[in-house]
C-alpha cells in the first residue's frame, strides 16, 4: 500500500467515526452509490469553445459559456489528460 493509499484510508476511517456519531452508515451509502452512473458531458471539459473552431462565434441559442475558466485545456491533449484524470478519480468501472 502507498503512502496515499494509507492516508486516504486513515482519512476515510475518520470520517466514518464522525459520520457514525450522526448514524450515518458510510458503507451502506457506498452500496447505493455502486449503482449510479455518472456522465462526464462534453462541455465539461471544453466548456463549449472547442478547439478547432476557436476563433468563430457561437451559432444559435443556449448553453454558451466563455471557456476562459483557470486552467482549462487549451487543446485536444490536455482535453484527453484532464479527461484521465477524471476518470482515474471516480470509482467504478468505465462503459
């Protein structure tokens, strides 16, 4: 086990402690949690300004976001790391 790993259990036993005081079962909520499916939208990661049309203005009503937030990808590569690490971040299996 790495030095994460062990931090993020000794974190995670913690914060069963307290949830228990609240009679909270974090277990049990972990169970129903294993069957919720979690979509990672498009614009989430470009935030609708795209890269290969960068410079052209929006067509049409809705959604429409600047895309200027800190640190956004500001190509297709960094777009695909980001993506990585989302999903290296969320438990449960990739479909």
């Amino acid at each position: 086990m790495t030095e994460s790993q062990r931090r993020v259990d000794e974190a995670y036993r913690v914060a069963r402690e307290r949830y228990v005081e609240v009679s909270v079962d974090t277990e049990a909520a972990l169970q129903r949690l294993v069957g919720v499916p979690i979509s990672l939208h498009c614009w989430q990661g470009d935030d609708v300004r795209g890269f290969e049309n960068w410079r052209e203005t929006l067509a049409g009503s809705g959604l429409a976001v600047t895309g200027s937030h800190p640190g956004r990808a500001g190509n297709v590569t960094e777009l695909r790391h980001d993506i990585e690490q989302a999903l290296s971040l969320i438990p449960g299996r990739i479909e």
